[in-house]
C-alpha cells in the first residue's frame, strides 16, 4: 500500500506546476512524512526552485530531514572522514540480542587470587615510594583506602602480622612508633622484577608503539599510560628510562596547560614512526599460525573473514536465533585496528565489529589477558569508542567475561585461559605467582608460630610449677623433720 500511494503522489507531483510542487513539499515537511520519500521528491520536482528554500529551513527542525537530502550546492559530496576523525560521543545500536550470563568458577578463581595479593602489592609499593624503604604505621592507617583496607587500627595490625614472611611490624628505636618494612624474601623478588623489565625492553618499545598506533592522532597522555603500566608490563619509570632511549620512535609534546590540570603532568605521547611489521594483531598472528594457507591475516584484502572462538560458562544456553546472529557476525571481514581508514561503521554489526576486535586487541597486550572495566572509559576518547561499549561485551560473552570480584569489574579474555590457567605465561606473571604462594603461606606460617609459642610458654609454666612443687615439698619435709626433733 505505501508503495502504491508513493507512486500516486509522484505522478501527482509530476502534473503539477514547479511552484506548486514546492508548495506540497512544504507541506510534506511540515507533516514530517519526509523521511520516507525525500528522496523520490528530489526526482521527481525541479531541483533549482527547491535548493534556495531548502537551503532556508537546514536550522529548523522540520526540515532538518529534507535539508539533509539537498546539498548546498551541485558539486559531488565529500568522501567519509577517516576514522580518526570520527566523533567519539555517539553509542552504536547493538544488534546482537541479550544473552542470560552465567557465572564461570574457573575465571572467578583467578580473580579471587587476585583479590588476595592487591592489598600486599599495594602496601610494597608504598613502601618502595619512601626513602628509608619503611613507612609508618601511622601513615598507611591514612592511606588504606588507597591500599583497600577499610577496617580500624586494630585489623590493620592483624592484617599485617597475617604475613610474616611478607611485611614486618617493627619498634622505631628514636621515635618510638610502630613502622612496616618489607621482609628479605620480598625485597629478593622485587630485584627480580628489576631485571625482568631490564630484559624485556624491547616487549615494552612494541607495545607503547601498537597502543599509539591504535590510537586517533597517534599520541595518548603520559598519565593515562602511567595508571595502567602494571597491566602491560611497563615499569614504573618507563617514561624516564625508556622512552627517551627511542627518539626516532616517540616523541613527548608539552601543551599549554590550564588552571583546573595544573596539579596533573600533560604532557602526550606521539608516535614518530609507523611500523608496518607491528600493523598486525596477536588474533591474527595465531590465525596465521593456525591455518595451513599463507597470508590469512590480510582478511579484508582476502576477502576471508576470521572467525573468532566462542567459549562459555557451564551451563550457558545459547538460542538458535542468537547462534545464528552470531555466525552472521562470524562472516563480517576482520577490522584490524591498525588500519588507518575505516570507513566501516555504516551498519551497527559492522561497527560492532571493529568494537569487538579493538576490544580483543586491547586486552591481548595485557600481561595475563584482563583488565579492569574502568581502563577502557579512560581510554575512550582516545581511541574513540562509542559510550555504550559496555553493551558489545555483554553481547559477545563467548569471547569476553566479566568478573565482579573484589567489588572490581574486570574483563577477561576467554581464548587466553585454559579454564583458570593463563596460557602464555610471562617472566612477570611467574613472578606474580611467587607473591601469590608467599600470600598463601603468611598464615600458615603465623599459626604456627603462634603454636610454636604456646608451647615454650606452656612448657616454661610447667617447668617452673615442678620446680616450686620440689621447692616447697622439700620445704616441707625440713619443717616436719624439724618438729620431730
């Protein structure tokens, strides 16, 4: 039927007048059934009597739809902006219906440990930060909700006396306060992570220049990268040590700063130059690796899309209408987010695509495959993603799972873990599991030293009583011997 009658009002439109045709587009407008036929109008009616008065309504609101469809001019339209210059503000239409998500207890464990070594982490880097390598008891009482520690003075006390082996609670001789040290063992394994990053470098020169390569303009803040340095194996003075190592490769730009950031460093980091052996992601490295057939990585090109591995919590249901969203997803072309021009996001499956694939690019540049939720809205603006990116990782929990533990939101990467073991391993996060073996044996250890105490305690009680009985017995015997006589 809207066929048939958009039909009848062209034909209308073409018996009439040029003006009059004017007149009953105005009247379309005011109607607002222009978003439907604009475009048949244009054809049909004379284009120049239509261009002044089009021209004339592009600030109203009526004909915001009508102006769209004239240009101002007969010249070609401009072709569309690349994807740096795209605005970041808008959200994508998810068209992946919802999945009822489950927990998964085997990526849960990995938080939980998690949970256990932060708070002790923590406490060592504030410790580190001071000069005398000991702070005050005092002082890390102020900063436990920096630490995550909101309990009283009390707990805090038995917090660390939980972790023998780990944090030592010791009597200032001059000052007469009770301050924190960090034990031997610890101190031995933070010279460890010292030579650790010595060694990998040139992994931290790869990954500073993929995540600049990813982002609009190619410069991210100095202090964002600072937040998140423990997540991709960056050093705590990596802006000092390395990067001026590499002029050729990065560049530090110092902006005119302003008076609400004059309490923060803004200076930016740019990449100098692009690296084309780079311009390739891990999920393409491992296709590559994977297929039989060369050059897979070059999807688009190729026209081969690569398909990404669904894995799911036990006892997840996925409906057949969902399954077959997904493998129609599962045949979109790959979108690298190296590419420098993109101009994919006409459909909201193919933007989410490129969302999704920027999103497991991310998170593979991470040391153990996770990063906390709050990383990527630090990061939005630079690397341009839509304000409801929440929304593509809970439509995809095949690829991506998210943890509440430790009341953090933590995205995981499923294809990087073999149930609660990560499965490529770095020097770092073997070292992480040493903290993590030291935090499970400080209770141990206090419980038995606690034990071991009883016991010399119990024991010097009863040794002193069997010394005053035989004292007193003797005693005794003297005056009854006494009075005999």
């Amino acid at each position: 039927v809207k066929s048939l009658w958009r039909a009848e009002v062209l034909c209308a439109l073409k018996q009439l007048s040029p003006s009059l045709q004017v007149e009953m587009v105005k009247g379309m407008v005011a109607s607002r059934r222009v978003s439907a036929f604009a475009l048949h109008c244009w054809a049909a009616c004379e284009g120049p009597l239509l261009l002044p008065w089009a021209a004339s309504l592009r600030t109203e609101s009526s004909g915001s739809a009508l102006a769209a469809m004239f240009p101002k001019s007969n010249a070609p339209a401009p072709p569309p902006a690349p994807f740096c210059e795209r605005p970041d503000s808008r959200g994508v239409p998810v068209s992946i219906p919802k999945v009822r998500l489950k927990k998964d207890r085997a990526l849960d464990k990995v938080m939980e440990v998690e949970k256990q070594i932060k708070p002790i982490l923590r406490i060592r880097d504030l410790i580190m930060m001071s000069k005398r390598k000991a702070i005050p008891f005092r002082f890390l009482y102020l900063k436990k909700r920096e630490v995550g520690l909101r309990t009283s003075v009390e707990r805090i006390r038995k917090f660390i006396q939980q972790y023998p082996n780990m944090l030592e609670l010791y009597m200032h001789p001059k000052e007469n306060l009770e301050w924190i040290r960090l034990t031997k063992e610890v101190l031995e394994l933070i010279e460890e992570e010292k030579r650790i990053h010595a060694q990998q470098e040139q992994v931290v020169v790869e990954k500073l220049s993929k995540l600049l390569m990813m982002a609009s303009g190619r410069r991210i803040p100095m202090y964002k990268l600072d937040i998140s340095r423990h997540y991709f194996g960056f050093p705590d003075n990596f802006d000092t040590i390395i990067i001026p190592k590499y002029p050729e490769l990065f560049c530090v730009v110092h902006p005119e700063q302003n008076d609400k950031d004059s309490h923060r460093d803004n200076s930016i980091l740019q990449l100098v130059k692009w690296d084309k052996s780079l311009a390739i992601t891990e999920f393409q490295k491992k296709a590559k690796e994977n297929s039989p057939h060369r050059g897979v990585g070059e999807v688009e090109s190729m026209e081969m899309p690569l398909a990404f591995k669904f894995s799911y919590s036990p006892g997840m249901a996925i409906k057949r209408k969902v399954q077959e969203k997904y493998a129609k997803w599962q045949r979109l072309p790959y979108v690298s987010p190296y590419q420098e021009e993109r101009n994919v996001w006409e459909g909201a499956l193919r933007e989410g695509k490129r969302i999704i694939c920027f999103l497991h690019e991310f998170i593979s540049l991470t040391i153990e495959k996770k990063i906390e939720l709050k990383f990527f809205g630090l990061f939005r603006k630079e690397y341009e993603l839509p304000t409801n990116f929440v929304k593509w990782i809970n439509r995809f929990p095949g690829i991506f799972y998210i943890c509440l533990k430790g009341s953090v939101c933590t995205v995981l990467l499923r294809d990087g873990y073999e149930r609660s073991c990560l499965l490529e391993e770095s020097p770092l996060h073997q070292l992480k599991i040493k903290y993590a073996k030291m935090v499970q044996q400080g209770p141990i250890l206090r419980s038995r030293m606690l034990k071991s105490r009883g016991k010399n305690r119990s024991t010097w009680t009863r040794s002193s009583k069997k010394s005053w009985s035989s004292e007193s017995s003797d005693e005794g015997w003297v005056t009854e011997k006494e009075n005999m006589t």
